[in-house]
C-alpha cells in the first residue's frame, strides 16, 4: 500500500483513501508513490516530477472525501480514479502530457484496479476521460479519435501481461515514438499523392483545353470547306 503523508492534522488517511489504496500496488504492479492530503486545494489531483518532491502524489482533501462521507465507495474510487492519474503522470513524465502514451499507461492501470473489490459494478475504466488525450485535440497529424483508439488497443494488450507499471511504461513509450514516426511518414506520403494529383489535373487541364483548341481549328476548317463547296455550286 502507497504511503500516506498528510498535511493535515489527522491521525489516520481519510477512509476514502485508505480504500482507494487497498490492494492497488498489487492489482496495478506498480508502486503509488507517497501521498500529500493538501487541504482545500483548487485541484483533485496534482504529480510533479520536476520540483523537487520526489514525484510524490497530491490530493485535495475535498477531492477524496475527508470531509464528505468518510467511508463511500464512490468516495474510494473517485480517489483511486485521481491517484491513478497522478501516477501515470508519473510513469510518463515531460513530455507526455495528456497524449495517446499518457492514456494509454491510464487505462493499464485503470484495467488492472478494475480487479478490485467494489468491481465490477463500477470498474474503474470509466473514469479514464477524454481529457486524458486532450492533447490531441487540435492535432492535425493524430487525432483525438486516433489517440484513444491506440491507448485503447496498446492498454487491453499490456494490462493483462505480468509487465509491471514500469516496464509497461517502457514499452508504451517505444511504441509511441514508433506510432509518431509511421503517422509522420504517411502524413508526408499523403502530402507527396497530393502534389502528383495536382500535377496530374493541372496536366489533364492543359490536354483539354489543347483538344479544345483542336476542335475549333477543325471546326473552323470545316466551316471554310462547307462555305468553298456553297460557293462553287452557286458560280
Ligand atoms: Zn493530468
């Protein structure tokens, strides 16, 4: 179980987290770095990686219930749902943001909690959201759609392997940088069709209005022809 350090004056976790917490190290295979209880902060969740603190986890006390029902299982999961993403965030530092990698290392562990005792009337999947690939929102070169559709496909694969959080980490940034490079590539391939579709209308164009030029030079030969032939029957 993570460790729990609290800013706040209380002898034990609030009940919400304590719940959240059971048997997640194992279900996940990974360890939840310590968690800060902050009180009354503006956030859910918070995970830094660069400041200093160890990469610790940040809860807002109100976000896990500590003043709310103490002892809800909606409580416990939307704070496992809050710990969770705080951890991702963690396995997949600067850089990552809320990209496809991101999701995907969110829903691994998302698939893995859904194991877990108030499961599966409520597996924890469904707080996975799209603002975990709001990254791509104005991302010509992977789309929002796109995104999910691969953090989706990489997680229900890895979430079921013996890979621990890290090693699962790992693999989903390869991957990542694999998928970045083969959609950069086919982006470049389209952008080159494009330019040899253009080529070849603007060709076709010329053709035409060649032919078109053609007709009427015979057309107007014809014409001459006819008006000769008129000419000569009536001398
Ligand atoms: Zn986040």
């Amino acid at each position: 179980m993570g460790m729990v350090r609290q800013m706040i004056q209380q002898d034990t976790p609030p009940a919400a987290v304590a719940k959240a917490l059971a048997g997640l190290d194992e279900a996940i295979k990974g360890t939840v770095p310590p968690i800060w209880i902050e009180p009354m902060a503006k956030w859910a969740g918070y995970c830094s990686w660069s400041d200093g603190f160890e990469s610790e986890i940040r809860l807002s006390d109100t976000a896990c219930g500590a003043r709310f029902d103490p002892d809800s299982a909606a409580m416990a999961r939307t704070t496992r749902a809050i710990i969770l993403h705080e951890y991702a965030h963690r396995l997949m530092p600067a850089g990552y943001g809320h990209n496809g990698a991101f999701a995907a290392m969110r829903l691994v562990l998302a698939l893995r909690a859904t194991n877990l005792p108030d499961a599966p009337e409520h597996p924890d999947w469904w707080s996975v959201k799209l603002y975990d690939v709001q990254d791509h929102m104005n991302d010509s070169l992977i789309t929002m759609p796109q995104a999910l559709a691969w953090a989706w496909a990489i997680a229900t694969e890895l979430s079921v392997t013996a890979a621990t959080a890290d090693e699962c980490a790992v693999a989903i940034k390869n991957r990542w940088t694999k998928y970045l490079d083969a959609q950069a590539h086919r982006a470049a391939h389209k952008a080159q069709q494009q330019t040899q579709q253009k080529q070849l209308e603007t060709g076709n164009a010329q053709a035409a209005r060649t032919h078109r030029n053609d007709k009427l030079f015979l057309a107007f030969f014809g014409l001459t022809g006819w008006l000769g032939a008129f000419l000569a029957l009536h001398h």
